[in-house]
C-alpha cells in the first residue's frame, strides 16, 4: 500500500513543480508598461551633487593652510587680510577649476581699529557662465554666499590673533556655491549664472551692496538672486528650511520655485516661506533694496517660529566642521542648487530614452521590451531616431511603434521619430526571439540610443542597455524539486529501495 500514497505524491509534486516554472517564467516575462524615463537635467544635478566635495571645501575654509589640512585655526575675518585673501585664493582656484570666467570686485569700507579709522580693501569673487538665449532675452541668476567670518561673541576673542573658522556661518553657504559652479559649468543654459562669494557681510553686507549698487547702476538684468547663508546645522531631527522672501511677489515665487523643487525631487527638507518676517540681516537684502528679486535660503534660525534650532556656535571660535548636520548641509545644498538650475533654464533638445525587458529569458521564447522616450529639454529636437542593436542570441520581430524603420546589418532597428517637442514622450514593445541554439546560463542584450539634429543638453540618458541571463528553468529547478521527494521515499522504504 506504501506505493500507492507515494504515487499521488510524486504527481502532486510535479504539477505544483509545472504551475511553480510557469509562474516564475510569467514573472520573467512580465514588462513594465510604464518605464520611468531618466530624471530631468535639473534632477539630475541634484543627484550629482557630492557630500564630499561639500566637506572639503568647509575644511579648506575653515583651516589655516600653514597648519595642514581641515584644522580649525583658520579666519576669514574682514580685517584680517591674510586669512580673507587665503579664502579668496581658493575661491577663485576652484572657480576657475571648473571652468567658469572669473572676476574680481574691489572696493574700500572704512572701520574703527584702535584709536583710528583704517580704510581696508575688500574683494567679492565673481565667477561667470553665460547663457545661451539672445541679449535682449538673457537673465543673470545669481547664487551668493558671503565667504567672510566672525568670531566676535567668543569672550576676548580679537581677530589679529583668534581663528574665527566659520564653518556654518558661512563656509557652507560658499561650499554650495561652488558645487553649483561644479555641477552647472558644462551645462548649457539659457539665462547666465554668476557664483557670487561676497565680502564684508558681518560688518554690514559691505560686498552684496557695493555689487546691488553697481548692478542698478549699469543696468544688469538679475531676475533671481539665491542667497546661501547658515545651511549645515541641524540637531532636533527636524529639517527645517527657511526661505525669506519678504513682500515683493516677485520673491515670493523664486521662494515657491524653491519649495517646489524640494518637493518635486523629495527632498528631505521642510521649507518655510517667511514674507512678513523676513530678515534683511543677509547679503539678499541689498538686492531688494535696489529692487532685484531674491531670497535667502537658510537653516532654522530664532528669528520665525514653529522651532527654534539656531546654531548655537554662532560667531563663536566653536563654529566649526565636526557641528554640521552632513546629511541635512547636503539636502540643503541640493534645494538651492537644484533651484539655480530651474530658473537658469537649461537650454536645448534633453533626448532621453529608457529600455526595459524581462528578469531572465529562456532559448527559444519569445520577449518582450519596452522602450520610453522623450525630450524634456527647452528646445525642439529635429529629426529624431531611435536605434536598437539586439546582441548575438536575440533575433527582433516586430514592434508596436508604427513608425518608419529601416534594418541594418547586425540585427539592428532604427526607427525615424520625426520631430520632439519639449515634452513630448511616448514608447512602444518591441518583441524579439531568443535563437534556440543560444548557450543557456550566458546571456542576451539589448542597447537602444536616441539622437537627432541639434545640441543635446545632457548626453549622458542618450543610451539604454538592458543585459538578460538565459536559463532553462527546468535543468535548475527540476532536480531540487525532486531532492527532497528522494529523501521522503528513502524514509518511507528504506535506503537504496528508490530506484
């Protein structure tokens, strides 16, 4: 009798094994229908953005360089003249790194030294990527920080012989300034970005009013002004962000372009737009004065409620690297570099396309892809066209498009899309045969590229390459299905009665 429930078993087994390979192979099978295409330009600085880059400039400001790298025993105080124009050296070195024209604004402030008035000269460093659109149509966005620091509520600190190494205030403004500069120089835009790193902002926004001053003067075109101050100290686990933007409607949507954009890429960040009490105790408010749109983009001070996590090593020698929230001082960057981005606005045709297709293959069956393109740059693409080379294995068989396509040699598709408007985007499936004389356990792929007339503003989304692993289900899954069967029988009937 002891055969006979074998037997049922056996067959119970093997059908659970059948219903089990064709759901696994129904899985493999199985295709989004809606791929996601790559991230937008501006997504995808925001995503480029490095931490690291972020802390090495916080330590180059807030170190002496004499001392060795990322001490604390730096200052950048105005009148300390060899610690400010060791700040303003690597502010214009890494400027010029990233390939961006840089100036240099001089001017004199007067100040109380002693028993005499001394007139020192400061120096704003200006770093300069023009846009692209005609003059007539062409902005300037700027993105500020002031690279100056204090110490001054340090008891008996003086600046002729205390660091005063600023690091949240505001090395960490500047430090974004500079990955703007980094992440935006081999970008084509529209409007131009200036990267402004001011001086004089403790003694009174010397540096932003000597340059709002003079902009009003020779008539600059600045519709958005970005100003970075404070954006690294974070410690009661709420990401706060404040966006002064005060009264003018036109700040108030640059600090709602803000807001949007921390939300559009999920940024982990909660803004605040302040308008009735907004400070003007920040190199923002000099532009305001001379009528220029801006806002200041800052951590959670005491000036506005519902918290209150102001840095307490505010203008204090303490203010240093080792108090600054990374993780925060990085998304905090992100939102006004992703920002600067958006309103600079990338210019040109942006192609992208996404190819996706089933988890594994298996010889002799029949698969699906599916391919998502689109622009989502500025500017139409002309003539656009979309080829796809299928590897050794992967014989293509029709498509979905109803486009135009020729075959070239090599097992290669190329379909002529016509024109893309700025956010045009659409897909297809295209179904191929994987050859039954393929070697199972290697594999088939896959690479589709988009291109057409016209300068593509990131090249980098241009290419899609999916890579599927072939295995015949039935040799892997067989065998260990049936393992655990022979020990059952072996338990059942007695060693070496099996077979």
């Amino acid at each position: 009798m002891r055969p006979r429930r074998i037997l049922p078993a056996l067959l119970l087994a093997l059908i659970a094994l059948t219903v089990w390979i064709g759901a696994l192979q129904l899985g493999a099978d199985r295709v989004a229908s809606a791929p996601s295409l790559p991230p937008s330009i501006v997504g995808q600085v925001i995503e480029s953005l490095s931490p690291a880059e972020l802390e090495a400039h916080v330590c180059h400001l807030q170190d002496k360089d004499a001392l060795g790298y990322c001490n604390t025993q730096g200052t950048r105080f105005s009148w300390n003249a060899a610690g400010l124009q060791e700040a303003a050296n690597y502010i214009d070195h890494q400027l010029q790194e990233h390939g961006v024209t840089v100036t240099t604004q001089t001017f004199t402030r007067t100040h109380i030294a002693s028993d005499q008035d001394v007139g020192t000269v400061l120096t704003n460093v200006i770093g300069t990527l023009e846009g692209i659109a005609p003059p007539i149509d062409r902005g300037v966005v700027i993105v500020s920080a002031h690279y100056d620091s204090t110490a001054s509520r340090t008891r008996g600190w003086t600046p002729e012989t205390e660091p005063a190494p600023g690091a949240d205030d505001n090395a960490t403004g500047v430090a974004a300034v500079l990955e703007a500069a980094r992440l935006l120089s081999g970008r084509c835009l529209r409007h131009t970005v200036r990267f402004a790193a001011f001086a004089g902002e403790e003694q009174g926004l010397h540096g932003s009013r000597h340059y709002a001053e003079q902009a009003r003067a020779t008539g600059e075109n600045i519709i958005a002004v970005v100003n970075v101050d404070m954006i690294g100290y974070e410690s009661d686990g709420e990401p706060r962000l404040e966006i002064h933007a005060g009264l003018d409607p036109r700040s108030i949507t640059l600090a709602h372009t803000l807001t949007e954009s921390v939300q559009a890429y999920h940024l982990d960040l909660s803004p605040q737009v302040v308008t009735q009490r907004a400070t003007d105790l920040s190199d923002h408010s000099p532009f305001w004065k001379q009528g220029f749109p801006a806002i200041l983009v800052i951590e959670d001070t005491d000036l506005v409620g519902p918290t209150n996590d102001f840095n307490p090593y505010y203008h204090t020698i303490e203010d240093t690297l080792d108090k600054i929230n990374r993780g925060y001082f990085s998304e905090m960057a992100r939102a006004a570099i992703g920002t600067v981005t958006r309103l600079a606005q990338p210019a040109g045709p942006d192609l992208r396309v996404v190819q996706q297709g089933p988890a594994m293959v298996r010889r002799g069956q029949t698969v699906t892809f599916t391919l998502a393109y689109g622009n989502n740059g500025t500017a139409p693409a002309d003539n656009v066209v979309l080829t796809d080379t299928l590897s050794h294995g992967l014989v293509y068989q029709s498509d979905s498009s109803g486009a135009a396509r020729a075959f070239d040699v090599g097992n290669q598709v190329m379909w002529e899309l016509g024109d893309l408007v700025p956010g045009d985007s659409s897909g297809f499936v295209v179904t191929a045969t994987v050859l039954a004389e393929a070697q199972s356990l290697t594999s088939v792929s896959g690479r589709t590229m988009i291109a057409g007339d016209g300068l593509d503003t990131d090249a980098a989304d241009n290419v899609s390459r999916v890579e599927i692993p072939i295995h015949d289900l039935w040799k892997v899954y067989l065998p260990l299905s049936i393992m655990p069967l022979r020990g059952e029988l072996r338990r059942r009937w007695g060693a070496g009665s099996v077979y």
